[in-house]
C-alpha cells in the first residue's frame, strides 16, 4: 500500500469536501460523489452518511479503486474498510472540521453506527 505524501495529505485533508469517483469492472471511472473526510495521522478516511447501503459506499468497497479530487489534488486510491480501532480519531475529526454545519449533518457521519462504514483511502 503506498503512502501519501505529506504535502498532498494536508492539502486534500484540509478540503471541506471530497469528490470520490470508485472503479467500474471495465476499470471507467463512475461520476464522482461530494462527500465530507478526514485526514488522521498519515491516513485519510471517509464515511457514508447514509449507511452500508449508500451506493457510492457499496461501489467503493466492491471496487476497491478509484479516485479523488480535493484541495487540488487529485489522485488514484483504493478503498478499504478501516480498522475500527481507528474510529473515535475519525470521530473527533470530523467533528473537530464539520460541526460548524449543526449536530445533524455531523451526527450522520460520526458515532458507532457511522464508524462501521469507515473506510480507509491510500493513493493507488
């Protein structure tokens, strides 16, 4: 798995949204989703507001692969779901960068229901 660089992470990390686009079988890009992520440690984790059963989220995961598009940067990555143990820093996160946007918004993407959709994004 590479890494991201540091300067990309911070970057793409520091975006309020994020534009995710996962693979086709064929290996097209789908049309890209805005969804909210965050940057913890090296790593950058996104999350489905709507559950396991969120299209982009069950095409990320089946695909593995794709790309995104934040902060200026835009690059290939493969999706996996992410160690729990990881989940209360996701949390923290995302709350420390979207609960200016109220506890609904917020509330949907953080908490025990929301971290089980937690995947893990590293460039391709």
């Amino acid at each position: 798995m590479a890494a991201w660089d540091e300067s990309e992470l911070r970057r793409v990390g520091a975006a309020t949204e994020l534009r995710i686009s996962s693979r086709r079988p064929d290996g097209t890009l789908r049309p890209a989703v805005t969804i909210w992520h965050a940057a913890v440690g090296d790593a950058l984790y996104i999350r489905s507001a709507h559950g396991p059963e969120n299209g982009w989220f069950r095409r990320a995961l089946r695909s593995g692969a794709g790309r995104v598009t934040a902060g200026g940067v835009e690059k290939d990555v493969t999706f996996g779901l992410a160690d729990e143990a990881v989940a209360p820093a996701v949390d923290a996160a995302l709350h420390a960068k979207y609960d200016r946007y109220g506890p609904g918004p917020v509330g949907a993407i953080t908490g025990p229901d929301a971290a089980a959709t937690t995947l893990l994004v590293m460039p391709a």
